[in-house]
C-alpha cells in the first residue's frame, strides 16, 4: 500500500458532513454498495478525502435530462 504526504481519512460523520449527507446515508450507500469506497481500519470505516470528491464527481450532470441513474460507487485506485 501506497502512502501520501497530507492522505487524510474521515470517519463517516466527518464524511457525511463533508459531502452534505446524513452518516445514516452514507452507511445506507455501504450497504447497497452505492457509495464511495471506504477502508476499515481496526473495525473503524474510514474514508479518503480524494475518494469522496471521486464519489461525488460521478454524480455531476449538465442537465436533468443527462441519461444516468446517479452517482456510482467510486472504482478503488490501484
């Protein structure tokens, strides 16, 4: 594993606020597989800052109209 000056992890009601949404949201998400991805560190979820941009990016659109069900989980980076 790879480690990054400045990586900086979020628990999820640090990550819910970050992106607007309840942590019951975001746990939803996990369970679904619909969210951005996350890691467990010592039985703690924790998420990356660059994930959940990643995440939330998925979701921009141009238009109501824009042919796309929502935001998809986040593909892990190798």
């Amino acid at each position: 594993m790879s480690t990054r000056v400045g990586q900086r992890f979020l628990r999820t009601p640090q990550a819910g606020e970050y992106l607007g949404l309840s942590s019951r949201t975001l746990e939803k998400h996990r369970t679904y597989g619909t969210g951005p991805v996350y890691r467990k560190l010592g039985g703690r979820v924790v998420y990356d800052l660059d994930d959940l941009c990643q995440w939330a990016d998925s979701g921009l659109r141009a238009s109501t109209s824009d042919l796309c069900s929502g935001p998809h989980p986040a593909s892990p980076r190798s």
